[in-house]
C-alpha cells in the first residue's frame, strides 16, 4: 500500500495560520538582498510566506513580522510593490 503524499505546510507571517504551501505567497529576499514575490517559489533566497490577501500583508507590516523573517528592512516603497502585486492575483 502507497505511503500517502505529505503536504508541505507553512505558516503566514502577517495572520500566522498554517496552511498548504501552494495556497500562500513567497516572498523572497534575494542574495542581493531585494525582496520580492516569488511566484514560482523557487527562487534562491530567504523566504516568507503570506497568505494573498493585503490584510495579511498589512498585518505583517505593521508588526514588522516580514522584516523579521527576511532579516531585512523593508522601504515603503517595496511594501507598495508587493501591495500593488498582491492586488493583481485577485
């Protein structure tokens, strides 16, 4: 009999529930430490997962939880970005 197939769960940094891993948003630090949405979620870096909503977003904002995770800190200027990005895949 097959061993079922473990589904990879990750927890969202602004609203921090655990959910499947293809349902949330990557955002990654780069090497050359830029933070950007990673749709592939494969891109190399440090990463963070949110969930596609801009509550959570906002959320993570606020409390600086994104900056925590990616060990950097983020300008308005890329939060707007992402803002801007997430309002897209809706």
């Amino acid at each position: 009999m097959p061993r079922p197939k473990k589904i990879p769960l990750r927890m969202c940094v602004g609203c921090r529930a655990r959910k499947d891993k293809r349902e949330l948003v990557r955002v990654v630090r780069t090497p050359e430490h830029m933070v950007l949405i990673d749709p592939t979620g494969k891109k190399a870096g440090r990463g963070a997962y949110l969930c596609p909503k801009l509550e959570c977003l906002q959320k993570a904002a606020k409390s600086r939880a994104l900056e925590r995770a990616l060990g950097v800190q983020i300008s308005p200027e890329i939060l707007a970005e992402l803002e801007a990005s997430l309002r897209n895949e809706d």
